[in-house]
C-alpha cells in the first residue's frame, strides 16, 4: 500500500529541531523561526528537475546532497550560517527505498552544518525538487554581487572546472582518474565556512554555479565595473588540465557550471589577512566586460555559462 502524504512526511523526513532557531519545526501548518536582534534573515530557493539538472539514474542519495549543497551554496556567498531549509518534493510514484536513501543524503548535509528542515510539501508528478534555505547574517554585512571595487584583487576558492568535468564523463567522455570529477558533480561541497571568513573582508561575492565567466560577469554588471583575469593563475586541477590537453577545450574552465566554489573580490589590503585555501585569479578594473590574459595576449571574453530558456 502506498504511503499515505502525512505518513511520508512522518516516517522520512520528520525530526527533533536542533537548531537554537527553530521554535517550532514540521507538523503544523507553519514553521516558526525566531531571528536573532541584530541579524537579518537571508532566504533563498533552487528546483531541480529531472533531465534538466540531473539524470533519471542519479543516486537519491546524491541527489539529496547537491541539491541541499546548491542552496546552502548560495548562502556562503552571501556569508550567511544556514539555520534552516524547506523541502517541496514532486514525485511521480511513491518508492520508500528511494525516498530512504534521499533522506540520507539531505540530512547528511544538514547535520554537518547543524540545521533543520523544518517543513514543505509533497505532492505527485514528475520527478522534480526544490529547497529554500534560510540562514542568518549581522545586519549590514551580507555580502552582494554589487559592492566590487576597482583596484579589488579577485578570488576563488577550490579548484574550477573539475564539476563539469563530472559532466562530460556522465556524458560520454572517457577519461582516466575520474572519480574526483565524478564526485565534485554528484556531491558539491557548499563553501559555508569559508563565506563566514571572509564576510569582513570582501567587498563583493558570487556562488559559481553558471561558469566562473558568467557568474564574474553578474559582479561586473552590478557593481559597474570591469575585469582583467589571468588564465594561468585558474586553479586547475590534474584531472581537468589533461582533459584539456587531450581535447583543446581551453574554454572548460571558464564557462563549465556545477563548481559551487566561491569568487569574491577584496582589497589588497584585506587579501592579506586571508585564512582560507583559495587562489587570486585577476583584478577589477575599470569599464564594462572582462578581459582575459592567456599565453600573454590580452582579449575580451564574453562566453556565457549554463542558462535557462535559450
């Protein structure tokens, strides 16, 4: 017999509250949160569908990580601490094998940033997913696409391209010593604690979830500036540069989306009080678009990432 709607939500998804925050989590017809004085409240929502943004054989259990990683992403960059997420969950059968193993990989992530889900719906159709995810910043201090500055020195941190990477070989390509770019697409890793380190030094920040050149790009725009990188400072790791060398597909790096790391620009002066493993790659500057470095001939670059609707 199938799981009845309010047996589903019980049996695997339902838990003790743990954040301090949560006042009242799954079981009524609201959640309570209460905000801290002086924090604000920053909120935000991803949906993953099914042969849009993942493959009908994903494991559930990784489905459920990235698709929590990916919100949780978006508050590292904005230098938020997660307290806590909703879940919406279409589903076109009820399997309580898949929904067991889904429910690991969710609460997986949300214990090791100690959060709650704390409500959502569920309801029948195609396979499709959305979280919102909530998290709390001090007033005044959240970090924006809007605030970058001419002379700012650009960073990022992790390595770029390896998610993409993971991609291609879901794709069809053949690689060797894949694993790695296998687990950087299936299981991203939200940059939380280093969005809390740097929240009082950058001036601005951005997830990159579309490409390092289209998420600069929305940094550029907002905050009216320009960019000069340096290709040969990108953060590369073994696995990307051969498949580089092998296909000629210098451009992967730029423009590949699913690396959920983080690229933020500060003041040289700021840079120097850094403490976290990220790698400068250019500097902002002034004009409109971005300017790329590469075996020493400078050029405009423009190329978009992952976009809906085109």
């Amino acid at each position: 017999m199938a799981l009845a709607e309010f047996n589903l939500i019980k049996q695997f998804f339902t838990r003790p509250a743990k954040h301090e925050n949560t006042r009242l989590s799954v079981g009524d017809d609201c959640a309570l949160l209460s905000v801290p004085e002086g924090y604000e409240l920053a909120i935000t929502v991803d949906t993953m569908v099914e042969q849009v943004h993942f493959f009908p054989d994903v494991d559930p259990e990784h489905l459920a990580y990235k698709l929590l990683a990916v919100n949780l992403s978006d508050l590292a960059s904005m230098g938020a601490e997660p307290v806590a997420v909703t879940l919406a969950l279409t589903m076109p059968t009820v399997d309580s094998a898949w929904l067991e193993a889904f429910a690991k990989g969710l609460f997986a992530l949300a214990d090791k940033y100690h959060f709650d889900l704390i409500g959502g719906d569920t309801t029948s159709g195609p396979l499709t997913l959305s979280v919102q995810a909530m998290g709390l910043v001090p007033k005044n201090q959240a970090l924006k696409r809007s605030a970058a500055k001419v002379g700012d020195l650009i960073y990022v941190t992790g390595s770029l391209g390896d998610a993409g990477l993971g991609l291609k070989i879901k794709q069809g390509y053949a690689g060797q010593n894949t694993q790695q770019a296998l687990q950087r697409f299936n299981t991203p890793e939200p940059r939380i604690k280093e969005g809390l380190a740097i929240r009082s030094l950058a001036n601005a920040c951005i997830d990159i979830s579309d490409g390092l050149a289209a998420d600069l790009g929305h940094i550029l725009t907002k905050s009216g500036v320009g960019a000069c990188l340096d290709y040969e400072r990108l953060p590369l790791s073994t696995v990307v540069m051969e498949y580089m060398q092998q296909t000629g597909d210098w451009q992967m790096p730029l423009i590949a989306g699913d690396d959920y790391e983080l690229c933020f620009t500060l003041s040289a002066e700021h840079a120097r009080q850094l403490n976290i493993a990220c790698t400068c790659i250019g500097v902002i500057e002034e004009g409109q678009g971005m300017r790329l470095i590469r075996n020493g001939v400078s050029a405009s670059f423009n190329n978009s990432g992952f976009e809906h609707f085109v």
